[in-house]
C-alpha cells in the first residue's frame, strides 16, 4: 500500500464540505477526494446528503459501502435506511408495537419510529466507522445543506448530555418499574435490547463528538459562491460552527466569473461577484480563502474534477488543516478568569448566555450551544459578558470574592473590571 502516512498509522485526516444547496460543494468535495488520491493518499469520500449526487459527479455508480472508483480512492452514498435498521432496530421494533397495538397502521407506525433527522444522523456515523477501521489516510464528506448539517452537528453536544445525565437513571428506574408496569399498565416498557440500542447511539455520537473536535485532524470548509445571499447565509454557518466549537479551516469560493466575461453580457455579474469576494475576504478572516472559476463546461467526471482540484489547490496540499485558529480560549484578567468564543457576525441584541451548574448556555438567534465548564470554572459565578470585534468575551469570578469586594468597596473600586 502507497500512502503519504501510512494506513492506520495516524488518525484519519477529515474535511467535512457544506453550504447552500446549488453551490457545488460536492463538486468541490469530490475533488478535494481526487486530489488527495493522486497524492498517494488512501481516500474515501462519502455523501452524506440525502439529495446523493455524489456518484453523478463522479460518473460511478455507487452503492451503500465503499467502492474503489480511482486509484487509492472509495466512494459511497450512505443508505441511512440500512443504517437505521442496523443500530436502531430493537428501538423500531418496540415503538413499531406500541402505536400498532394502539390502532395505527403498521406501514404509519413504521414512520413514526424515526425521529426526524435520525436517517441523516445515522449517515454522519459511517465517519465514526471509518476512523474505526483504520482503512483511510483521508476521509472527505459531502455533507448535506448547511441547515440540515448544523443539526447534525448539534447531536454529539445533547448525546455527551444523555449519557452523563439520564441514561444510568433511566436504566436504573425502568428495571425497578418493569415488574410492576406488566401487572398496572397496557403499555410495554422498554426492555434492555431497546436502551442498549439507544446507549450505543449515544456512546457512538460521543465518540462522534471527539472526532469532530479534534482540530489537529478534522475541520469544516464552507463552499459558496460570491452572490450576497449566499454569503450571508455561509456568515451565519460560520458563527455557529464557532459556537458549537468545530473548525472551519477554509472557505471556499465556487463559480467566480474570469476576466474573459469583460465586455460581455456577464460583465455586471462579474463586478458584483467582485464585491461579493471583498466581502468574503473582510467577514472570514484570516482563514484561507480557495477559489474556482466559473468553468465553462459542467463540472462533471474525472477530468473536469481534476481541473477544479487543480484551481482550488494550486499551492497547497488538499489535505492540510489551513488554518488551526482555537474556538475557546481561557484567560486571567484583573482576578476573573475569562472565557473567549468566537461568535463572528454575531450581532449584540441575538446573544444570550446562562449558567446552570456545570454547564453554560450560549444562544445565538436560533442556535444554542451547550458548554461543559471546566472544573475550575464550574465553581465560580458568571460575573459579565461583553462582544469584542467577533469574540464573545464571559467573566467568570469567585462568589467569595464578589461577597468580600462588596463588603470592601474601595478594594472592589481598585481592582474590579466591569463587564460590558
């Protein structure tokens, strides 16, 4: 085996490629896979995106498990129905009988067994597999639209919650309650095959949870094309991958019209698209922007691909983490401990920020995100917050030193730094 590291010999680099639908991103992600290939690196490239035009990019015809479609390179387009059946089918079974034994059709109670989202979470697991296996050197995903990605992405955040908070008690109080539900109720309790079922879920998106967070081997790249709305929307992924604390190490521009349009019936098109880079350049520095022009054919099958890859990457190596900027940094200032997030195009009046024991909840619009505090800082009070050129800045304080600079007000006046 020809490999630029080595096949298990280190973690799998991952790139995860999303953005609006209609931008390219599997174009660009299949050929980020090409470009790995060709450089001797052992590269899968999988679809998690329902829509699967993964295989038409790549003019293969691909199926559920990975196929070799290139020297050094797989592909497939996840069937997250097999894969629902594959990890979730003791939790399908049980609901499947519950809402039948209460009147509802069985093809109706099937449905209902899937929460929504589930197919595509189950998608995102095949990751997971592959770091498992050990059979990569580089994992490239074509994930599906932000929207949904975002979501996805949220998942391993409430699994960390479910297994440290609720899955030992609620295992301890079903088995107590079994007995006597038989004799009192109609409704059958889940057995051990259905929370082992769920327990391996949410072990399984833990594990997801180091994988996606491992800034030394996985990052995020956004794709868009240089269009106003496009970009807003990409500026609004970009804040909440910061939140949720994944890396975006590069951002790619996709279909930006050549100096050859001048002249022509595109000539207006391009000077906006011009705008529209300046303002990708300003709003996501300083990570790395990748380009491609509009080419003049589709981009479709192994040469065209290879052409793209080639524009994208001229300079760099494909697989390189671009840019490795932290999303949460801890520091001490005026006796308060500081955490900074980087919440760019955030605005002021969307933010919210609680504390509830060990957690702290940062809202941002829509979005949450659910933060693990350290010990250290689980211990002491939130004593502010303010928003800083993209970074939100909390103040964190002991209450025995809150208590005594209020009992001391000219100590408090000496030292204090009010958080704005």
């Amino acid at each position: 085996m020809t490999s630029g590291q080595g096949s298990g010999a280190a973690r799998p680099r991952t790139i995860l490629y999303t953005g609006k639908g209609g931008v390219g991103k599997t174009s660009v992600a299949a050929a980020t896979a090409r470009r790995c290939a060709a450089r001797g690196l052992r590269t899968v490239i999988l679809s998690t995106d329902p829509a699967h035009s993964l295989g038409d990019s790549l003019e293969a015809r691909l199926g559920p498990d990975p196929a070799p479609v290139a020297e050094n390179l797989w592909a497939q387009e996840v069937d997250a129905q097999r894969e629902m059946e594959t990890n979730w089918s003791a939790v399908q079974e049980w609901l499947g009988k519950l809402l039948a034994d209460r009147g509802l059709m069985s093809v109706a109670a099937e449905e209902l067994t899937v929460p929504p989202g589930m197919d595509e979470l189950f998608s995102l697991l095949q990751i997971r597999s592959h770091h498992a296996s050990g059979d990569f050197d580089v994992i490239v995903v074509d994930c599906a639209p932000t929207g949904e990605t975002l979501r996805l992405l949220s998942f391993p955040d409430v699994a960390q919650w479910w297994l440290d908070k609720l899955l030992p008690w609620e295992r301890r109080l079903l088995t107590a309650a079994r007995p006597l539900a038989r004799s009192l109720l109609d409704v059958p309790l889940p057995g051990d095959d259905v929370l082992g079922d769920v327990q391996r879920l949410v072990g399984n998106l833990v594990a997801m949870n180091q994988i996606l967070r491992d800034r030394d081997r996985t990052s995020i790249r956004l794709v868009m094309n240089p269009d106003r709305m496009v970009i807003r929307e990409a500026q609004r992924t970009f804040t909440y991958l910061n939140l949720y604390g994944y890396l975006t190490d590069a951002v790619v521009v996709n279909r930006v019209f050549p100096e050859e349009v001048e002249g022509s019936y595109f000539a207006t098109w391009r000077e906006r698209q011009e705008d529209g880079l300046e303002l990708v350049r300003e709003g996501f520095a300083p990570v790395p922007l990748l380009r491609a022009r509009y080419f003049p054919e589709e981009v479709l099958g192994a040469q065209m691909l290879d052409r793209l890859g080639a524009e994208l990457f001229a300079e760099r190596d494909p697989e390189e983490v671009m840019h490795r900027e932290l999303a949460q940094r801890i520091t001490d200032a005026d006796g308060r401990t500081v955490l900074a997030i980087p919440v760019p195009f955030a605005d002021r009046s969307e933010l919210q920020l609680s504390k509830v024991g060990h957690e702290l909840i940062v809202r941002a619009g829509r979005e949450k995100r659910t933060i693990i505090l350290p010990g250290a800082l689980a211990r002491l009070r939130v004593a502010g917050a303010r928003l800083e050129d993209g970074t939100l800045e909390i103040s964190f304080e002991d209450d025995r030193r809150a208590a005594r600079d209020r009992a001391e007000p000219s100590a408090a006046g000496a030292g204090g730094v009010a958080a704005a």
